[in-house]
C-alpha cells in the first residue's frame, strides 16, 4: 500500500497489518505529517503480489465490478 499527496508523482510506503485473511481486506497504517494548510487530496493504491499496481482510472463496466482505481480523498488542513 502507498500514499500520495502530490497526485502520483511520489508515493510513500504504508505498512501492512501482519494479520490477514487471504482475499480479505487488509488494514494497514500511515503517519502522515501535512505540509502546509489547506485543501489536499491524498491517493491511495495498491500492488499485488504479482507487482501489479493498480491503475489511477478502474475500467467502467455497468455492474461496478473490479472497481480497482486509486482510492482518493480530500481533506482541509488547518494550523
């Protein structure tokens, strides 16, 4: 699992949860100490244990299926 808070261009390692189920969900965490004030968007994404990374864009399909894209969010930094 990585983060981005410069839309893609870094990203920073977040650590994983040693307990899982296999196909399950995974928790993980990261600490993360904002750069300035503000409105900021943070990227998630993830790599699977074939090394691959999940797109920015998931593939549109009508059942929603797969959704595999960046998980994104934005938040308001104050000081």
């Amino acid at each position: 699992m990585e983060l981005s808070e410069d839309g893609g261009a870094t990203w920073a390692t977040a650590v994983l949860d040693p307990e899982h189920d296999p196909y399950a969900w995974r928790l993980w965490a990261f600490r993360w100490t904002p750069r300035r004030a503000g409105r900021v968007h943070l990227h998630a994404r993830a790599t699977d244990s074939r090394g691959s990374v999940q797109p920015r864009e998931a593939v549109w399909n009508p059942g929603g299926f797969l959704h595999n894209g960046w998980h994104s969010v934005e938040i308001d930094v104050s000081r």
